[in-house]
C-alpha cells in the first residue's frame, strides 16, 4: 500500500500568521456610543500604578534599544521621587525637567507626580535667555538635567550661562540664587560632575534616606483638580506663557482620546516621535499606559530610525501629526521598503498637509485607519478627532469630532456672535481638559478664558452639517493686504500643490502700498527644482493676484520651536535682509 505523502505543516511567520495564509482583514471599529461611555479619572501617579499593579510583566516604554516594563518603571519612578523628596520637593512645588526625550524623562515624569509635586517640562531646545525666563517665571524649586550632551546641546553650560550665580555656590542641594530665588537645586544625571550640581550617586544616596512611605502619603494627598502639570507655550514674538493643566484635564483627556475615541487596548504599541516636553508625546504616553499597551518613542526625530522601530517594533498606533515629520518619513529612501501593515491608526492629519503626503501614505497602509486631530497645550491637548468609523473622506479631508465631554463653538471675532455650519471664525473650546490659566500672568488668563469657560483659540476654524472641524490657520497669522484679509495657510497650500514643493510657510513683511504683502519660504522636495518664477506662475494660476508672494526664499532646515516652525524667525531674517 502506497503510503501518503504528508502535507508540509505551514509554519507561523514573525507575530504568529502561518505563512501562505492571508492577512485577516481588521475588524470593523465599534461606532462611538455616548450612553456606553463611563468617566474614568485619576492622578498621574496613580496611572503609572495601576499599569503596574494589573501589567507588570508588560514593556511598558521602549526607548530605541531599551526596554522598561510596568513593573520595572513604576518602582524606579518611586525611587526618583525617593530622592526629590530628600531634595525637598513637596506636594505643588514646580519640578522642571531640561532633558531630552529619554528613558529618564519619562521615570522624572511620574516621580515628581507622585510627589504630588507640579511637573514642568522645559523645551530642550531653549536657549540661556529662555532658560532664565522658565526658571524664574516657573519658580522651579528642582531642576532635573543631564550630562550626557545629546546633540551637541550643552544643558550644563547652557544653565551656567543662564543662573551667573552658581559658580559661586559652597552647597549644591542648597541654592541660593539672586535670579532664581525660589531653585534650591539641580540634578545632573549621567556620568558627568560639576561642583553646582547635585550628581546621580549623591543623589541614590539621599534618596535612600527617605523612606518610601512619605513618598505615598504625598501622593495620596492629590487631588485629581490640583495642577499636575506646566508646560510653557511659546507665542510669536512675547515671552512663553506657563498653562496649568490639572490631572483631571491630562488624564482624563487620553483616556477619552486612547480607550474611547481610538479604541487603543492592551497589546496595542503606540509610537511617537515627538519630543518629551511637547503635550503631543505626553498625551499618546498616557493614553497608552492607561490601556496597558506599550509606548514606543526616540531620543531624536531621525526618519529612517523611526521606520525602523515601526517596522521591528510591530507599531499597530501612530502619532507623527506634524509636517515636518511626515515630509521626512515618506521621503526617505527606505520608506517604500518598510513593512507598515501592523499599524491600524494612525494620526495623520492629513487634511492640513500638503497632498503627496496623503497619497503616498495610503498606499503604504491600506489597511490602516487615517484620522485628523485638533488639539493644543491649553486643552491639555486634543480637541477634536475622527471617529474610527466615518468614511475615509471625512477622516481624510476634516479634523474630527470633539470628545466626548467637550465642547466646540466657531465664533465671529468682531461681534462674538456665534457662526453656523460652514462659517469661518474663531475657535472657542469648554470642557473638562481646558487650562487653569497662565501662571502668573492674570491679564493673558482673562483674555483667554471668558466668565462662561470658554477658552478662545485664538484659532480660525469651521464646522461642518455633520459637526466635523476643519483649521483655517491663525488669526494673527492673517495677512492685510491693501484691506483685504488673506489667510497664510491658503497660500502655503496653493504652493504646497506644486510638483516640486515639500513645504511652504508665508509670512507678511510690510509694504509701501499695500501695509502688507505675503512672502514665501520653500523647501523642495529631494531632486526636484522650481524657480522662483515658476513658483509665481503657479500660485497665479491658482489664487487672487494680491494673494500671490512678492518674495520666495528657499530652505533646508525649518527654525523649529518644540514642534511647530517658528514663522517670527522667517520673517526676522527677511526684514533683516531686505533691510525693513
């Protein structure tokens, strides 16, 4: 008798599909049911220790080659805030943290919450005279850096050049600093010293000192409406501006956001590349840990690193969001190379991008679900955002409903009357999530929040029939020109639709005739070309002649502030230029 062949047994590839088997389509994402929805809120701290009490054993944070798992950054978190208690940090105290994105911002993060203490995360980008201001004007009690120089960014020279007084004190856990009299002192970490600055192992061997008991007597004092939160907002030319932000606002808006909105459940990988100290890293790191999912970031925006660690860290969620970072992932040259197909969200804003953008990566992920967002640090960062089940030209072309919880108003700036569907005016936000205020700055406070809870933008948005936003731009990024007003954005995305165009921003320079005309700033996109009359040409074809720029100006690197590209400095540089 013959005896049978036996069949090959088909053997399981990389995240457990046999090979030769197809992919099984994602499942259809459950509509948004309002009555189905429950308000969940809790401390900063307290979210760290659930994860760690119900997942444990999970990776809760990869950082490029590094792993922590809840487990593990739940007890070094409460060994960090061992040691800020030993420094003197108490419940409301201003706890800054100049370093970059990093295993240890995220442990400094939660250890200064669950001291109960208010956490101020400061641009690494800031320059001495900044730094001064946010020391000062935050009054930070404790300042937490790092030797480690990452991109040739010096924080210990940097502080020097900003606090004059340290070079000339005898303790360093003990400031006493004529223009910072609230900062008692600084740590450094890494493997660098310096005689102002309290080091890693001084520190371990304060910490060690308290015990941990008085670590969990501060944080059960919170209050989930105490601030647990600063971060300092930059303007376009004044000092930034300190906004408050409770617990409740941080914690409940990425919960409404990750478990509501996006669905995001356990096992889900988010990945962000955006820096620590912005409300769009820290939004997506609490709205993942919340779900026990792990939270997948990097030290430094590089595009091909971060297809890589989509690719081998199997992402299934995204939040690029910005431009500047979308441009650079899709025009790498490994791009077209890299296996996207786990990701099944993503944050891609792409009714705001130029269109290539779009096109290229819908093709990369067929399968994942594109969603638009609006959002800033004052509302403890989103606002509005897609429903996973509106159809793909809805999620593609606006930016989303408000979540559950918040409201959105489009208001005529003149009359302060209210606009209806369609209307272009100012964007007004009330809800749980908006800000306390400015610190220390009750004037901005007042013109930001009106006696009815409304926090006016400062924003140009609309609303559709179907209550989805769309952003029209900025109203003091509104040109004047010879009495008609013109959005910046209409002429960014009139030269973004050119062939050759990776990006554009427009400024007003003044004018003459006109008080004000548009100028343009271009980057291209890798070998391509466009001249300047060519440029012209093309906006004429395409917008109203007094729309069109007087000058073009190209570039390679955007001045960039924690995310967004600083247009003040364009325009600096060209009045400098033209001598205006």
């Amino acid at each position: 008798m013959a005896s049978k062949k036996k069949r090959p047994v088909a053997r399981k590839a990389a995240g457990g599909r046999k090979r030769g088997t197809a992919r099984k389509p994602a499942s259809r994402p459950a509509p948004e049911v309002l009555a189905d929805i429950r308000i969940a809120v809790t401390t900063i701290g307290d979210l760290l220790l659930t994860g760690a009490d119900r997942h444990g054993a999970v990776d809760a944070l990869v950082f490029e080659r590094r792993k922590l798992t809840y487990a593990e950054l739940a007890a070094r978190a409460l060994e960090r805030a061992r040691a800020l208690r030993a420094l003197g940090v108490r419940p409301r105290d201003h706890v800054g943290l100049l370093l970059p994105s990093s295993v240890e911002f995220v442990e400094y993060f939660f250890a200064a919450a669950l001291c109960g203490a208010v956490v101020v995360p400061i641009n690494a980008r800031y320059k001495p005279a900044e730094l001064a201001y946010v020391v000062e004007n935050g009054d930070l009690v404790t300042i937490v850096t790092t030797g480690e120089v990452p991109d040739q960014v010096d924080f210990v020279a940097r502080l020097r050049s900003a606090l004059p007084s340290l070079g000339r004190q005898p303790d360093p856990t003990q400031l006493a600093l004529a223009e910072a009299p609230k900062l008692r002192n600084i740590v450094l970490l890494g493997r660098r010293s310096d005689p102002a600055f309290v080091g890693e192992k001084a520190l371990r061997a304060l910490g060690k000192r308290v015990p941990l008991e008085a670590v969990h007597r501060a944080r059960l004092a919170t209050r989930v409406r105490d601030v647990g939160l600063m971060l300092y907002t930059s303007g376009t030319t004044a000092n930034p501006k300190g906004c408050l932000i409770t617990h409740e606002a941080m914690v409940r808006n990425s919960i409404a956001l990750g478990r509501h909105r996006y669905q995001l459940r356990h096992g889900d990988r988010f990945w962000s590349p955006l820096p620590m100290f912005h409300i769009a890293a820290i939004l997506p790191l609490i709205a993942i840990l919340d779900v026990g999912g792990t939270y997948v970031t990097m030290g430094h925006f590089d595009a091909g690193e971060a297809l890589r660690m989509l690719e081998s860290e199997r992402a299934t969620a995204t939040y690029p969001c910005f431009v500047t970072i979308m441009s650079d992932l899709i025009y790498h040259p490994n791009f077209k190379k890299t296996d996207l197909s786990r990701v099944r969200l993503m944050n891609s804003n792409f009714a705001v991008q130029p269109p290539g953008i779009k096109d290229a990566m819908l093709k990369a992920m067929p399968n994942a679900i594109q969603v638009g967002t609006f959002g800033m640090t004052e509302t403890a960062g989103t606002v509005t955002t897609s429903l996973l089940t509106d159809a793909l030209e809805v999620r593609v072309g606006r930016l989303g409903k408000p979540l559950p919880g918040l409201e959105v108003r489009i208001v005529d700036h003149e009359t302060g009357q209210e606009l209806p569907p369609g209307g272009r005016g100012e964007v007004w936000v009330r809800g749980y999530s908006t800000l306390e205020g400015y610190y220390k700055d009750a004037k901005k406070t007042r013109e930001a929040l009106d006696d009815g809870g409304w926090y006016h933008t400062g924003d140009i948005g609309s609303v559709d029939e179907r209550g989805n936003m769309m952003f029209h731009g900025r109203i003091k990024d509104m040109l004047k020109v010879g009495g008609e007003n013109v959005a910046a954005a209409e002429i960014e995305a009139s030269l973004q639709r050119h062939p050759a165009v990776k990006l554009a921003q427009v400024v007003g320079i003044p004018d003459a005739r006109y008080v004000e005309v548009p100028a343009a700033f271009v980057e291209l996109k890798p070998g391509q070309a466009a001249t300047t009359e060519e440029l012209i040409a093309h906006c004429r074809g395409e917008i109203a002649g007094f729309k069109v720029p007087r000058h073009v100006r190209y570039v390679s690197e955007w001045p960039m502030g924690a995310s967004k590209i600083q247009k003040f400095k364009l325009r600096n540089q060209l009045l400098a230029e033209l001598e205006l």
